[in-house]
C-alpha cells in the first residue's frame, strides 16, 4: 500500500469518526434540551420542518426539492402529538445507541425493536414515518443513524472499500471479485472508498441487465462501476452514487426502461425526490439519463407494449413537475404521451442479447459525453 | 212518566256497578287484585294527606290456600296511620256505593272513594266472604266490624261489631278476593316501587304471598301543602253543569207554615210581642243584615202584602210574577185567589225576582266561578250578547247553550287558580329521586301552573342520569295525581314528548342510563281511555311536558359537557402519566445525564382535580 493510500485511509477514517462524532453530539444536544425542559417544569418542545404538500418546493440552485421555511411545532403537552414526540424520543434515544455501538439495523429493526420499550408502534408504516421525522429534525439521512432499508440494490466494478464497521475495521475489499454483485448494504455505505480504476459509473435499473453486463464484462470494457438500482434507487444507493460522483469524481450515467417510471428513476438519482425533500447530499445533479428515451423507442425500432392508464396519468403528472419543463426530460415525456408506448431494457434482446452491450450502450456512452 | 223513573230507581247503585264492574278495573282476577291494592293504598295515602299525616302505609296480601294455583281467593289487607273513620260511619262508608267524602273540586288521588267499595263488592261475588274494617280515630280504642253489603238495597249488613284497646290510630280494612298473584304480582310490587317514589313522605310496606318484604322506607319529613277546594273556572263548563249552578243559586219561596212563621220571629227577635205590620217592616230593616234568605223572602213577601203575622197564616202564596209585578195569593177566609202589584222599584222586589229568578249574571260569573270579578263580568256579557242584569232563572234554553259557549268561547278569564293542585314539589321529587336512582346527575323542574280546557295543571318532572341506573335507554315513570301510570305506555301523551326529544343533541347518545319521572297534577286528568293509565295528548299539557323536558335535557347536556371535559382531562393526565416518564428516560440517556430530570412538576399540575 502506497504512502499516499494509508493518507487517503488515515484521513477517510478521521472523516467517518468526525462525522459520527458530529451526530452523536446532536442528538445529545437535542436530548439536553429536552432535557431542560422537563427539569424546569416545561412540556418539552421542537420544531420540525413541515413536510405538508404545500411546503415542499423546487429549488432551482440545489436542483432538488427542498422544505420551504414553514415548520410545525412539535409539543409534548398536545396529547394527540404526545405519542409521536415519545416515539420519537426513543428513536433518537436508540439511534443514539445504534450510533455509538456502531450497529446497524433496518426498518423493519426498528418497527420491533420499539416493542421492547412501552412504545409500541401500530405498524411499520409509523414507524417509518418517526424515522422520517427523526431525518427532518436533524437533517440527516437515516443511514446515518446506521438505520437501513432493507437491501436490494447492488454494486459490481474495480472499487476498493474499506469497511468501518465494528470488526472489520481497515479491512479493504475489491467489488469485482464477486460476479453476482455486492449487496449496497449498512458496511457497504458506511464503507470508506479508496480506490478505482473506473472511469464511469453506469446505473441501470433491472437485476437482469445487471447480471448481463457483468457477463459482458462492461465493468472492463468501458472502465466502469455498474450499479444495480432494482427499481427506484434506495436512499443508501444513491449516497453511493453521490459519493462515487463526489469522492471518486466519477460521473453517472442511468439506464432504465423506456417508459415514464424509468425517466423519473433517472430524475430521482439526479435531483431526490419530493419524499426526502426534507435532506441534502441524497442527488447526483450531474447524472445524466442515458435511455432508453422515448425516441429511441423509434430509432431503434424496439419492440413495445402501450401504455396503462396509470402510465399515462403518470405522464401528466410529471408534465406539471418543475424538473420536466426543458430538455431531455421534457422532449421524451412529450413523446411517451404521443406514443402511448413503451419498451423495456431487455426489448433489445430482439436484436441478439448482446446487442444492448455491443451496440446500445456505446453509442450511449458515446452521446452522454455531449449531454 | 212515573212508572219509567221507579223502574230506574230500582236499580241501586251498588247493582249498576256490579253489572258495569269491568269499567272500574275489576275484569279478570289479575286486574282485579291490582285494582283492589290500588284503591285501597290510594285511599289510605289520601286519607293521612287530607289530615296531614305522615302516611304509613302496610299492605299485605295472602293467600287463603297456597298450595292452591291461581287464580285463587286472597286476604288483602292495607292498613295506615290515617284519622280513621268515625264509628257510625263506618258501615255506610264500606257497606255502601256512592258514600264518601271525597267531593268537591281539588286535587285527591280516587274521586269518591267509589274504588274500594268495588273491590269490597268484588271480593263478596266472588269469595262471598265479609270486608274486616278496624277503625281507631283517637288511638285508644278500635271499632272492628265485619260488613256484608245488600247489593239490591246498597245498604250495610253488619255482621259484627265489637271495640278493642289499641294503641295506634288508623284505619285497617281487609278483604277477601279471588286474584291471579303469579300474574299481577310484578305490576303490584311496581306499583308499590313507583308509588314510594312519588310519596317520600310515606313509609310503605308490602308483604307478598311469598313472604317477601319489601319496604320503603321514609326519605323526606316534610308534606306537601294541601289542596284547597276552589270553584270551578268557566272554561270547560256545559249546559248541564251552569243548570245545577243555577239551582244552588235559586231558591223556592218558602212555605208559609207554623214553623217557618216561628223561625222568622225568633230571627226578628220577636218571639214575645205581637207586633204590627208597620213594626215588623222596621224591625226587619235594623236586622237585615243578619237575616237568612229564607226570613229575608218572607219579609219581602209581607212588604207586598201588608200584612202581620196574624193575617199571614191565613193566606197561602200561589205565584209570584215578577215579570208582571203581580203577587198572587191564596185566602183561606175568602176562599178566593187576589192578586196585589209589587213596586218594582222597591228592594224587596229585588229580593223576590233574585229569589225566583236566580243571580244576575254578572252576580253568577262573580260568586260561582273562580277569578271572575265585576268588570270581567260586565265584559263578558257584552261578550255574549246579555245584559249584565239578566238573570239566569230567565233564560231559555237556547240562551242557557249560547252562555256556555261564550263561557268557552271569552278570551279575558285569567288562567284557573292552581291552589286546588297539589304538586309534590321540586324538593321532596329530587330527594325521592336522589334515594331510589343514586344518580350521577339529577334535576328536577315544576313548570307554574297552566290550564286546558279551564282544568288547572301542572308539570313536574325530574331527570336522573348514570350512577346506579344500570338500565340501558330512557325509562320513564310516569304520574297523575300521584298515581304511578303502569299500563298502555305506548300512548301516552309523556312517552310521545320524550321520543320526541333527540337525545344526542343533549350529549346523551346511544342507550343513555336515563331515568325520567314525569307527574302531571291536574283536578281532571285528561286520560284517554276509561281504565286511567295513559293521558291524551291535550296541546296545552303536551306543551308543558315539552318545556319541562327541554329544560331538564338542556341541564343534562350542561352535566355531560363538564363530565366529558373531566373525562377527556383524566385522559389527558393518564398520557402523561404514560409518556413523560419515558421521555425522560430516554432524553436522560441522550443528554449524557446521571439523574432523571425532575417533570413530576408537570404530571401533578395536569393531575385533574378529584373533587369535581
């Protein structure tokens, strides 16, 4: 390992205990508060960014959607907020606890782990919904807190990590040793990134076209680090993706389906979406959508199926989003709608399986330079 | 014509109430037993209000035969702290239809006391067994005598009579009679329950064939007030009640005999001297004052006649016209009719025509009815279209229907004098409803007094909510005259207003643990059918039952609003109590600290306070 690598590591590792320092330290001075609170004869309190349809808007700079400054207040002394302030309590009191043992756990984690204490929580939906809530108080991410989705995206390519997870702490690992992909999981975010020799990272939407491309060795023959999204990408998916972007200074290409749902994949990497519009650092505003368009659907003469009903509402919907008003994004939302068709990835295997990867994905590649 | 009315007349009353008993309740065995407690617990209760006594009531029934299945003959006996009746009217008051006391316009329970003699009349037909009386109006000594009643003559037949030593005054009266307990028995000792509540001034016993007691107790030391006894109001009044006025107002003119002749002067003060015409004119003007009509009529009559006693017997009045102004008289002496004139100016032919033709009308309106004075009178009369002076004995028939009418038909007679009523009052209501319910919450109302049909009313009610009422949905107790309504519920003027009442307005959903207590005192209940238990829907009384009810309900929803607050602030607490613990628990661990902050400070002032 060269000098300038254990400095890269040695300074990663400083970054990761810095930032969990950081949280530990919020969520310590959000307890003393409330803390105070209570010891001088108050209801204790909080504000919380408002999350109501109405305070969600679309910041033009970030390229995100954002909360607008309304914020509701959050009052132990409100019987009917008193359960949900509780629960949120015991949740920052348990991320607390997560984050300083270094352990991580998922949603679903979190939704049983809550009936240990007396704060029982109806279903996972609101337990959800305080972990949301949890991210809006604090600005943070959940994974941050080491609270998970449950795993479903992978990652495949010349990528060195090194966990900082208990017990594997300096451990380093090369993701192109498993040809199945690696699961983007708690070790996996939380991993430092060390070293690449990739020149691009290439999303793609399906586990299918995954497998395909590492078959077809795309990871070697355009240098690149191939992510699986598995539908909508996960939030500790697109932490990855801004990371790689950020720290490895590798751009993003995005490759879905040809139809609405696979544009606003696309368009969530790319700019969040209205769910998280309540946390930064979640978008890669530099990604680019690469297809399937609308208009490749013609140029390439892909077999389609038409559209559903909820297809095309869907269509309409996104004609009213800020994000869809110029461009790519508008240009083949238009043509979906004329079409009232769509294709998906695997259309091209029409042509042979390899035509996607030999003669799709370069011209591409080669295009998405000019975006 | 007078063979007709001796037919009638052999019909005594007691025969025409044993033919007609179904009408006074006495159908079947079970019906009867109910009547027959009834009667006599109504009049024992009666009895102790009328002398203002505390009533103690005993009611007992037993059978003769137990083993026997009913319908089978009973012993049923009532007894009571009342004044007791009087040795020699006992036997009439027991052995007779159509005797009693209880006459005159107010308030009382029965009418008549015609009620017990039925059931003493129902137990001799079918048990054939005498009525026990013990009677003791001075608490020392008892008169017991056992009766059988002559159905045909409606006389007494006594069978024995002997006085004992007691210690306590009252009357006990026992009968036997063939009754169905196993039926009536649940209506009875509902009547016994319902009756105590409207009577807490009452101790009342009751002891079932089975032995069972059953006993209310006393819950208030405090009578009502008495009725009084009023005059009737002109609404409501027919043809054939103004003509029995007008008898009582019109007299005949006496006869001149020995003894009436006797009565004059001892009332002149003449008894001694013989005196003159002219003397007794003058003497009969310083007394006048005090003189009887009678003596003021023969007076009157002499003033005409111009003559002394002496002369006086020896004529005999045939006819006194005073339309004519002609006085017409017998002469035993000159065995011939003469005829003298009468000055109308005079007043003693003022005396004579109000003798013969009754009151003015003006003077009818004023003494005969209640709350009648001179210048409603003289409005009245205008009204109806008479002069205020007409007389009443000069009316024609066709005159008499159109005064009823107007007498209807007059808006300006002020609303009838309830003080013939006699309410229970809102006091001794609550207090009763207070000991029988044990309620959460209780209000009582008694509306003032209103009137339907010149019959004065008046509403009271009470409304008691949760607490010991374990019935789900509205139970009403329904009164009249403070007798407990069991029957024929569903047409009951009471029932339609509280169904009419939407009780979720009032904060009371659902089926609400609700007692209502509705008693209506009128000097006539407007019952709907002839057996007394539901009142018809009388606009005016419906009116006050509406009100009365509106304003209870209105309390009640002030009580459930409190009680929903205090509830929704015990709920509160108990979150708390719940959750801020566990926010300590948990900040303590975020913020590092050792201790728990203090926030006890918080849950004690959220605690609500225990004595709302």
């Amino acid at each position: 390992m060269s000098k300038e690598t254990q400095n890269k590591i040695n300074a990663a590792k400083k970054k990761a205990t810095e930032k969990q320092k950081n949280i530990l330290e919020m969520l310590k001075s959000h307890g003393a508060k409330i803390y105070d609170d209570l010891d001088s004869g108050k209801f204790p309190k909080f504000s919380i960014p408002s999350r109501s349809v109405g305070n969600i808007v679309y910041d033009k700079k970030l390229r995100q959607y954002i909360l607008g400054n309304s914020v509701a207040v959050r009052s132990s002394r409100n019987t009917s907020q008193l359960r949900s302030f509780t629960q949120l309590m015991w949740l920052a009191f348990f991320a607390n606890k997560l984050t300083n043992e270094k352990k991580s756990s998922t949603l679903r984690d979190i939704y049983y782990s809550s009936q240990a204490f007396a704060i029982e929580f109806e279903d996972q939906s609101e337990s959800d919904n305080i972990i949301v809530d949890l991210e809006a108080v604090t600005s943070k991410p959940r994974e941050d807190f080491h609270i998970f989705p449950e795993e479903r995206s992978s990652i495949f390519g010349d990528l060195t990590i090194e966990y900082t997870i208990p017990g594997y702490e300096g451990k380093t690992m090369n993701l192109s040793n498993h040809p199945d992909g690696y699961s983007i999981g708690p070790s996996l975010t939380t991993a430092e990134l060390v070293d690449t020799s990739a020149e691009i990272v290439i999303a793609i939407e399906k586990g299918g076209l995954f497998t395909r491309f590492v078959e077809e060795q795309i990871d070697k023959k355009f240098k690149s680090i191939i992510i699986n999204t598995g539908g909508q990408a996960p939030r500790s998916t697109r932490t990855l993706l801004k990371r790689l972007h950020d720290e490895m200074k590798l751009p993003v290409i995005v490759l879905t389906d040809g139809d609405v749902y696979g544009e606003h994949i696309a368009m969530v990497i790319k700019s969040g979406s209205a769910n998280a519009a309540h946390l930064r650092e979640l978008t890669v505003p530099d990604a680019k959508w690469v297809g399937v368009w609308a208009t490749d659907i013609e140029k390439y003469k892909l077999p389609t199926i038409p559209m559903t009903e909820s297809d095309i509402k869907r269509c309409y919907d996104l004609q009213k989003d800020p994000r869809y008003q110029d461009g790519i994004w508008k240009k083949e939302l238009d043509v979906f709608l004329r079409l009232k068709r769509k294709a998906e990835l695997e259309a091209f295997s029409k042509y042979g399986l390899t035509n996607i990867t030999d003669k799709y994905l370069p011209q591409k590649l080669e295009l998405a330079k000019s975006l | 014509m007078s063979s007709i009315k001796e037919k009638f007349n052999q019909i005594s009353p007691s025969e025409f109430f044993y033919r007609n008993r179904d009408l006074a309740g006495f159908s079947t065995p079970t019906r009867s037993l109910y009547t027959a407690v009834r009667e006599f617990v109504e009049n024992g209760l009666d009895a102790c209000d009328q002398k203002e006594i505390l009533p103690e009531i005993h009611l007992s029934i037993k059978a003769v035969e137990p083993d026997k299945p009913d319908p089978k003959p009973y012993i049923l006996t009532v007894k009571d702290n009342g004044p007791g009746i009087e040795t020699k009217h006992v036997p009439l008051a027991f052995g007779t239809v159509l005797y009693g006391s209880k006459f005159g316009l107010k308030q009382a329970r029965g009418m008549f006391g015609l009620g017990a003699t039925m059931a003493i009349l129902y137990g001799q037909i079918t048990t054939n067994k005498p009525v026990s009386v013990k009677s003791s109006t001075d608490g020392k000594i008892s008169d017991e005598f056992e009766l059988l009643l002559d159905i045909q003559k409606n006389k007494p037949v006594i069978l024995k009579h002997k006085t004992k030593e007691v210690s306590k005054r009252g009357l006990s009266v026992s009968i036997c009679l063939e009754g169905d307990y196993s039926k009536a028995g649940a209506k009875i000792r509902d009547y016994v329950y319902q009756t105590s509540l409207i009577t807490p001034y009452a101790s009342i016993t009751f002891e079932d064939p089975k032995d069972e007691k059953f006993h209310y107790s006393r819950i208030i030391k405090t009578m009502p007030k008495p009725p009084t006894i009023i005059r009737p109001h002109p609404y409501g009044i027919d043809v054939e009640t103004i003509r029995r006025m007008m008898v009582e107002s019109q007299f005949e003119i006496p006869v001149m005999d020995d003894a009436m002749m006797e009565k004059v002067r001892k009332d002149l003060g003449l008894s001694k001297k013989n005196l003159s015409f002219t003397a007794i004119m003058a003497k009969a003007k310083t007394k006048w004052k005090n003189l009887s009509r009678q003596v003021r009529v023969v007076v009157a009559l002499m003033s005409f006649l111009k003559m002394d006693f002496e002369k006086l017997n020896k004529i005999r009045i045939e006819d006194v016209d005073i339309t004519n102004k002609k006085l017409t008289y017998w002469d035993f002496g000159d065995s011939q009719s003469k005829t003298v004139d009468m000055d109308s100016e005079s007043p003693y032919y003022r005396q004579l025509a109000n003798t013969t033709q009754g009151e003015t009308l003006t003077a009818f309106l004023t003494k005969r009815f209640q709350r009648v004075g001179p210048t409603t009178a003289i409005k009245f009369a205008e009204f109806a279209g008479f002069k205020p002076e007409k007389r009443l004995g000069t009316m024609t028939n066709q005159e008499l229907v159109k005064l009823s009418d107007a007498l209807q038909k007059f808006g300006d007679f002020m609303t009838p004098d309830p003080s013939c009523l006699a309410p229970l009052g809102e006091e001794p209501l609550e207090k009763g409803m207070k000991k029988f319910f044990n309620p959460d919450f209780l209000a009582v109302i008694q509306r003032s007094a209103s009137a339907y049909s010149g019959f004065p009313f008046i509403v009271e009610m009470g409304i008691a909510y949760g607490g010991e009422i374990n019935t789900r949905g509205i139970k009403v107790y329904r009164y009249a005259n403070r007798i407990p309504l069991l029957y024929d519920e569903g047409s009951d003027v009471v029932l339609k207003v509280v169904n009419d009442i939407d009780w979720s307005r009032y904060k009371a959903k659902g089926d609400p643990p609700l007692v209502i207590v509705s008693h209506i005192c009128s000097t006539r209940i407007p019952y709907k059918t002839v057996g007394k238990e539901n009142v018809a829907d009388r606009q005016e009384i419906e009116r006050e039952l509406k009100l009365s009810i509106q304003f209870l309900a209105r309390k009640l929803s002030i009580f459930m609003n409190k009680r929903g607050q205090a509830e929704a602030a015990k709920k509160r607490a108990n979150l708390y109590a719940k959750y801020i613990p566990l926010i300590a628990q948990f900040c303590t661990e975020l913020s590092g600290k050792k201790k728990e902050p203090n926030y006890k400070k918080i849950l004690e002032e959220e605690m609500p306070a225990t004595n709302e």
